[in-house]
C-alpha cells in the first residue's frame, strides 16, 4: 500500500456523524499529515480540497454534505487548503478549487480531478461504487 504524505497546515480533523455519512475535515496550517491515515481502509473515500473563503467551494460542501448522506458506504474528507501555495495543492496536481478526488478500496486514487457533484456520482458510478 502506497502511504500519500500531504503537508497542509494547523492539522484539525473532526469526524462528523450524521445519521448515515461519515465526514472528516481536515484544516490548513503546515502540520505533515499521512494521508493512508485519513483513508479507510475498505471503502471508498472521497477528498473534496476547498478555500473556505470562496463561494463555490461553500456551495459544493453544502451539496457534498447532502450527497454523503445518501451513500454511507464512502467517506468524505474536507480539506481546507490556504492557496496554492500549500503542499497539498502541489501534491495532488490540482489546478482549481474546489477540487475533487476519489479513492478506492484500496486507497489507490481513481479518476482524475473533478468538481461538481454530477462528475463525482457518474465516477463513483462507473467504478461501481454506488
């Protein structure tokens, strides 16, 4: 199993129940973060990477957050990332907020960058996920 290391800074992780989703946040601030540790490990995951100053990644947490509720079997990870100058921006190749990953079973990523809950469902849905 690959271990995926992430600088992001002033690490807070809070796992949030609701009655079916499973969520964690994860904030900014230069704390080094194992992201195999963030990862489940026999389901998928979800990582949606934000500013939490821009109204579209608001919008799209707001809809995740609706969304996960819908499918307990995936977890969903938050992260708040400063700008792009952070470690995780350039770690995971990402180009614009918010940015969207998905991970399998395995904790291996799948599928490239998106963002928008559409693209995720249809992604999620063609690797048989949901």
């Amino acid at each position: 199993m690959k271990t995926i290391t992430c600088v992001i800074a002033l690490l807070c992780w809070v796992g949030l129940h609701s009655a079916n989703a499973e969520i964690k946040r994860v904030a900014d601030g230069g704390v080094e973060v194992n992201l195999s540790d963030l990862l489940p490990n026999d389901e998928p995951a979800v990582i949606v990477f934000h500013v939490p100053w821009d109204q579209t990644c608001i919008s799209l947490l707001e809809e995740v957050e609706s969304w996960a509720d819908q499918y307990p079997n995936i977890t969903v990870i938050f992260v708040d990332v400063v700008d792009e100058r952070t470690q995780a921006y350039r770690q995971f190749s990402l180009e614009k907020y918010p940015s969207i990953l998905v991970y399998d079973k395995e904790q291996e990523r799948t599928g490239p960058v998106i963002d928008s809950v559409s693209d995720l469902e249809e992604l999620l849905s063609d690797k048989g996920f949901i």
